[in-house]
C-alpha cells in the first residue's frame, strides 16, 4: 500500500542547492505498484528512506529517471532497498535535462546504503 504523505524530506545538495522530495508511505512486495503513481514521462529524482528509532531518515537509495511511470519495473537495486526494509519513498519533479545532474548532486553529498555509484 502507498500513502501521500503530505510532507516532504529536504536534501541539501554538495552544491549548497535544496530539494524537497514529496514523501509518501509504502509497505509492499513489488515496486511495480510504484508505477502507478505517475504518468507517462514524467521527470525526476527519487528516495527510498526508512524512519530509525530517533525519527530520523535513513538513506537508502537515490536514483532519477525521465520515465517514472515504468522506472520501478524490475528495478535494479528492489532487493537492496527492500531487503534494509526501506518504508518512505521520496519524488522531487524536475526538468528532464536536470535528472542526472541533480541525482549527482546529492549522490556527491550523501551515502545512500544502496547505491553504487557517486558514494
């Protein structure tokens, strides 16, 4: 099941810049549910989180698409971000040109458990 939130994780990116993801609650088995959040090309840079004990995030995996309507369809790091129990999922819409360079912005800053690249 995913919930809207109505609230939203700021991430500062190495470049001082600010994103606000809008946050929603999910506990499901597969991420193709995800898909059916968004239409067709819509744009941007994502977060897996879970809640700790002091109510803090912890960051779990940070990835971006031009797609996001199919992105989460046999996506290469579930097992991972299911596996350290990952219960928020983060969105910060973008333009497509700025996906990348704003996925790198923040991968630069933080360790996500998950990733592989830019940590």
């Amino acid at each position: 099941m995913i919930k809207y939130l109505d609230d939203y994780i700021e991430l500062e990116g190495i470049s001082g810049n600010f994103y606000q993801f809008e946050l929603y609650s999910f506990n499901i088995d597969d991420f193709s549910d995800l898909n059916s959040l968004f239409e067709e090309d819509d744009c941007g840079v994502y977060i897996f989180t879970k809640q700790n004990k002091y109510g803090k995030y912890d960051l779990i995996y940070c990835g971006e698409s031009t797609d996001l309507s199919t992105r989460f369809y046999k996506h290469h790091r579930e097992d991972c971000i299911l596996r350290k129990k990952a219960d928020y999922f983060g969105i910060f819409y973008c333009d497509r040109t700025e996906t990348k360079d704003i996925e790198k912005d923040i991968l630069d800053k933080y360790d996500f458990l998950c990733n592989t690249l830019n940590n």
